[in-house]
C-alpha cells in the first residue's frame, strides 16, 4: 500500500468494526491516569506533539493525562519501557517511525521487535527535516552544495548533529556527505534541541532534525536553513529549497510520529484510544498548536499504520546498506 500527506489527511474514520467497538469502548469507565511516553527531551517536537495530545484525552480516554521523557539510546529505552507495561492502556508510547523502521536494519540485537511486542494506534503528524547551519559556518554559504564544498575545504568542520544516531535525519547528513562526496562526521544528541544549543554556541557546524525544531531558532538569526528533506518545499518554511531542487536526487523523506500500545492491547482498547486521538487530531487548536512547530497533524487506522511500517521498513533496507552505518545494540 502506497500512502501519500491527501490519503491520510482523508482518513477520517475507521473500519465498521473498528467504529463499532470504539462505541463499546467508550462506554466502560475511564482510566484514572494515562502516560504517554516519549524518548526525547522536552521542548522538541516528539515532547510537544505529546503534551498536545494529553491535554484532549481527558476524559473521554484517561481522567489524566501526563507525559514521561524517557531519553537515551535514540528511543530505544522508552519503546523498551513500554513493551514491559501492562497492556492496560495506561502506559501509551509516541515515537518517531524511524525508530521501528529503520533500527532493525543497523542493530544486531534489538530490545524489542516492532511487530510483535507493540500495537499500532494511529498516526499523529507527519514532517520534514531541515539541514541548518550555524555561527560556525560562514555566512556566505548559502545552499546544501555549498555547505558541502565548504566542508571539504574545511575538514576540521566537516560535521553535523541530529537527534539520535540511526534516527533519519542521522541517515539525511549522512548521505548529503556522501552525494557531495565528503565524510560528515555525525554527533548524536538525546533530542534535536540539545543538539540546536550547540550548533549556536559553534560547537558543531550543522544539525540535521525535524523543520520545527530548527525554525523556533530562526528568530537569533544565528541559524539559517538550507534544505528541507520533502518531496516539494514545507508550508512552515517556504523560501527554502527542497534538496531536489538544489540537484540533489533522491533525498525526499518525511516521517511520522505515531501512538502505540503494548503487545496484546484488545481491540477495544485500541479502538477506544484511536477514536480519541482522532477526535483530538481534527481539533482546530491541535492542528494549529502542531503546526507552530512545524508538524502537520493527520490521524490513521491502526491497520494503515502497520502497512506504513512495512513499507517504511523495507525502503529503508537498502539505504542503510547504501550509508554502510551499523550499531552495536
């Protein structure tokens, strides 16, 4: 199945079955308290899309809603923390795809297997990456090309950071160095923002992360974006050139955020939780709030979104092998 930004901004309901336990579901109480877990630090995108969320599960879904920073490993220790939960519905995880899509393909050993230890939800926003650089590169770049004739030239700033290693931005730098033929050295950060300070205080040359990330920094004037990773340029940054269009070829990738339950979730509860996160997702406030960072709420069937994972899993195969990047889990 092939899905595109129009289909699942389309979806607007669910299945006759899935509609049909979702009335069931909301008709047993409650959860008193609802955690939904993200593994990156607040203030970025994965936090935000989080708190956004929580604040319109209540109470239809939970009759609270909180949000845990479980940090560390690149998002493999909140997916690792969910998996043990209890398939209660208390505990919910919110993770960039990357995470499940393309980790299989760069760790021998992974603590825990996408398709089997948790249940897929629903989608929450797509995105795309930006490639922004910082004090520590001279003003006169201006383009992605430029940037990488510069760190050639310069190899001492031949570098870039990106929220988690194996995550995809990591895999966007990494390719632009090798399209442009020059090995970009790649700093892995817990989170986009940490790597943000030090692109401003010149520790690094460039940070590779979601568009919202980097455009809340924009206001400095210390950061300026060179390229977006979509298939054509972002609503949220308009003046600045797709890579496409600077002749980079191959190189459109967005992600996705989604909601997942642990493994063995029953269909109730799937459902239950789907149709509030839907309900919330078409909410004006939510869909604005989301796109201050730069995010483009959508919402899916649980179903669309294990299809999306099996094609986002087999696309990324033979990039990682093409990068040549593994990591010891």
């Amino acid at each position: 199945m092939t899905f595109t930004r129009r289909q699942l901004l389309q979806t607007t309901g669910a299945s006759a079955l899935l509609a049909s336990l979702g009335q069931r579901a909301f008709a047993q109480a409650s959860l008193e308290t609802a955690t939904i877990v993200t593994g990156f630090a607040a203030g970025g995108t994965s936090d935000t899309t989080c708190r956004r969320l929580a604040q319109k599960l209540s109470p239809e879904y939970a009759k609270a809603a909180v949000v845990e920073n479980r940090t560390g490993a690149g998002g493999q220790i909140a997916v690792s923390y969910v998996k043990g939960r209890p398939a209660d519905g208390a505990t919910i995880l919110q993770t960039p795809t990357s995470i499940l899509t393309i980790y299989p393909h760069i760790y021998k050993k992974l603590p825990y297997d996408p398709m089997v230890d948790l249940t897929p939800v629903s989608i929450a926003c797509i995105f795309d990456f930006g490639f922004a650089v910082g004090p520590a590169v001279p003003a006169s770049v201006k383009t992605v090309p430029e940037f990488l004739a510069w760190a050639k030239a310069n190899p001492a700033g031949a570098n870039f950071g990106s929220p988690a290693a194996g995550s995809t931005p990591h895999f966007i730098g990494a390719l632009l160095g090798k399209k442009g033929g020059v090995e970009l050295k790649h700093a892995a950060y817990r989170g986009t923002q940490p790597a943000m300070l030090d692109l401003l205080g010149s520790n690094i040359s460039a940070v590779s992360g979601p568009i919202g990330d980097i455009t809340q920094h924009l206001a400095s004037g210390k950061v300026r974006i060179l390229g977006v990773s979509g298939a054509k340029r972002s609503r949220f940054a308009p003046d600045v050139p797709t890579f496409g269009e600077q002749g980079i070829k191959d190189m459109a990738h967005s992600e996705w955020f989604a909601f997942f339950l642990p493994a063995k979730a029953s269909p109730e509860l799937v459902a239950k939780l789907n149709t509030a996160m839907k309900n919330a997702l078409a909410q004006k406030d939510v869909i604005d709030g989301l796109g201050t960072f730069g995010l483009e709420a959508m919402s899916s069937t649980p179903g669309e979104l294990t299809e999306l994972l099996k094609k986002d899993t087999a696309k990324w195969a033979p990039i990682v092998k093409e990068v040549g990047f593994t990591a010891e889990g």
